[in-house]
C-alpha cells in the first residue's frame, strides 16, 4: 500500500521525462545489439548468442540450423518500428527480412509459408498459424513503414489465413497443416489464435479494412469471454478440434506447454484494451476482462517472494513451471501501462514499477542491453527451451509501448503521434 500511495503521490513515471528518456535508451541498446549480428548474408537472419554473434551450430539445443518464419516476421516487424522512429540503416534490415519471407519461407507451389528454413533444404515445411498471424503482423508494420512489397505480403497471407486456416463456426483458426495443406492433429490453440489478434489490429490499422477487426473481435470473444471468463480467467491454453478442453495437454514446451501460462492473461491485457479502443468502445466487457486477466496474473503468476512471473500454473493456480522468462515481465510491463493510462488506478502504475525493477535487476544484460532470456526459480540464468538471446519483439515493445497512447498499437502510435519527451 505504501508504494501505491507513494506513485499516486508522484505521478507517473512515464509523465517524467528522464523515464522517457531511459526508454528510449533502452530500445537503443536492443536495436544497435541486433542490427549488429541479426543480417545473414546467406538470406534471412541469423539467431544471436549471448554477445550478439550468430548462434553456433547446436548452440541451442542441437537444433539443425534453421532459419525460423517467427524470428524473421518479428525482426521485420521490429526494425519496422526503428525505421518509423527514424533509424538509420533499420530499412535495410527490413528489406533483408521481406526479402526471405517472399523468396524463402514462402510456398510458390502450394501457397502458405513454411515454418522452418535450412541451407538447401526445409528443416520444418510445415505451415502454422502462429507463423501465418506474424507473417501478417510484418507486413503491415512493412506498410506503415512504407515498404514497396508490403501490400503483395498482405494480400498474399490474408488470402491464405482466410482460406486455409480460419474456421467461421467458432471464429477462430485452426493449428497447423503439412506443406501441402493435410491437417495435422486434433488441437487448437489459444497462443496462435491470440496472436493473429494482435496482428489483425495491425492490418486493419494499415488498411482500414474492418474485416481485420471483425476477425479480431470473434477470437477475443471465444478465448476470453466464451473460455477464459468461465474458468475463473484462468485462461485455457489448449482445446481439440471441436473447441473442447483439453486440460491436461502437454505439447512443445516453449509454444504448448501444460497448463496456463500468466505472460499470455497480461498479454491478452493489453490487446483486449487496444481492440476496445481500436472498435471505438463499443464492446463493454473488454476493460474488465484486461482488468480481471492482469490482476489474477500477479496475484497467482508472480513469485511474491523472489519476484518474476512463473512461466506457467496448473489448474489449481500454483507453479507447474516456476522458471521466469523475459517476455511475461515485458507483456506485464504493456499491460500495466495501458491499464494505468486508462483506469487513473495506482494498483497499475504501481506494477508497472515493479516489474521494471525486477526487469532492470535481473533480465537485462548490463554488458549488452540484450534481454536475458531464461531464468529457474532462483532467478539464476538459465537454458532450455531458450538459448542465447532470442528476438527483440517482446522486449523492444516493452520499452518503446509506455512512450506512446493507448488508442493503438506502437506502430499506430508512431504513425499519428511520435514520440514526445
């Protein structure tokens, strides 16, 4: 209670400008670590080690080296950010990821991008939604920043996440298919699905098209008001085919693990608030479900003790994986924000500051200003599922998404306000 009466007291720390300042320092040091090494001049981009040089073969995890649809649409998408900053050479990059998504990740036979990309062969051909939302996401951050290629990539994975992977009945996509389009399995998952949420924001910003936002809308109402509000907003992560429970579903562990995962109740937090404001606040429930997800994942998700968000919870609330990763700390850092500008609360602004300092104190590497991935429950560094230091999507938003209004995403905001300190 004495820290929420001490911000109500002060003000805001995003209404100072040093804080702003430091922000943006922040998001310097990421761009500046991987503009440095992240250029694979074979095409696409390289994953980095702890110092920011290309990940060596096996390094993570003795993995066959591949060039992986999620880290090049996130790269694209983040040194779009930099180029409507204003960055010099962030075009560049972006050229070099738009560049291998046509020419590289995409199907030309069967349409559709592949997951996984080697050197002279497919290491996973697969095409999943996950991959398919960020695809979308690329593009339309590569048309805000005006790059030429953009709107082909829109049209092209638009038409292919409407005819192959959106089903109408429940408003939602399907998983994931083989190359050339054979379903595989029996699941639906709410990450890929939470996803392609943020990423049809995106494009509906870009384009004005509400088709996007129609879409975005449906998946909100099944995930969260349909599952997570029924479930004590304990948001479930895995259903089968027909949209039923799956419980006790055990999958990847760094895309589909057991149980709920807090980052994924923060991150929907703060897209909830975006769709709210982006469909002009027509519907209700949105800010009290962000309300409900944010505060049910710092009261079960974060360590009181040690501090840091547990990667996941079982259905009774307690840790299943009390590891702490980067990106729940950057997805809370978001979310706090949002709710903090919106509701006037100081419970938000208080979080906000919390999670920074726990950021600050323990995920961000003093040498580089890279984030630290991993952590185990004694917030000692860690391995497995993450190696070295993987991309600057969540942590670059962290920073850069309190600079900025709450009537968008970062990249609408960069495009209508820019940033003020």
């Amino acid at each position: 209670m004495l820290r929420q009466l001490k911000s109500a007291a002060h003000g805001r720390w995003v209404e100072r400008a040093p804080h702003r300042l430091w922000l943006l320092g922040r998001a310097d040091a990421l761009f500046s670590f991987f503009e440095a090494g992240c250029r694979n001049p074979l095409g696409g981009y390289f994953e980095l080690d702890e110092a920011g040089r290309p990940m060596a073969p096996g390094a993570d995890g003795g993995l066959p080296p591949s060039r992986n649809l999620h880290i090049t649409t996130r790269l694209v998408h983040a040194f779009g950010i930099a180029s409507l900053m204003g960055r010099p050479g962030a075009a560049t990059v972006v050229d070099q990821g738009m560049d291998f998504l046509w020419n590289g990740h995409r199907d030309a036979t069967n349409g559709g991008y592949h997951w996984g990309v080697g050197y002279g062969t497919l290491t996973d051909p697969t095409k999943q939604a996950y991959g398919h939302a960020h695809v979308l996401l690329a593009g339309a951050t590569a048309k805000a920043a005006g790059h030429p290629d953009a709107d082909r990539l829109i049209a092209d994975v638009t038409d292919i996440l409407v005819s192959r992977f959106w089903e109408p009945v429940p408003g939602a996509v399907a998983e994931e298919f083989t190359a050339d389009w054979q379903p595989i399995g029996d699941y639906r998952g709410q990450n890929s699905n939470m996803h392609l949420t943020e990423s049809l924001m995106a494009a509906f910003e870009v384009t004005d098209d509400t088709e996007y936002l129609r879409k975005a809308e449906s998946i909100a109402e099944l995930i969260v008001d349909r599952f997570a509000s029924r479930n004590g907003w304990r948001l479930p992560e895995h259903f089968d085919g027909k949209w039923n429970l799956t419980l006790d579903y055990v999958g990847n562990p760094m895309f589909k693990p057991y149980g709920s995962t807090p980052g994924h109740w923060l991150e929907w937090a703060r897209l909830l608030l975006q769709l709210w404001e982006l469909g002009g606040r027509k519907l209700g429930w949105l800010p009290d479900a962000a309300q409900n997800l944010f505060r049910l994942a710092v009261g079960e998700g974060w360590d009181s003790e040690r501090g840091g968000f547990y990667y996941t919870v079982g259905w009774d609330g307690k840790p299943s994986v009390p590891d702490r990763f980067w990106w729940p700390c950057c997805e809370g850092i978001g979310a706090a924000h949002f709710l903090a500008s919106i509701t006037g609360d100081p419970f938000y602004e208080d979080w906000y500051r919390r999670i920074w300092d726990f950021t600050t104190d323990h995920l961000i590497d003093r040498a580089t200003g890279a984030f630290i991935p991993q952590l185990d429950a004694q917030n000692r560094p860690a391995t497995n599922p993450f190696y070295g230091r993987p991309d600057i999507y969540h942590s670059v938003q962290a920073c850069l998404i309190p600079l900025l209004p709450t009537s968008g995403s970062l990249v609408q905001g960069l495009m209508t306000e820019g940033i003020r300190i």
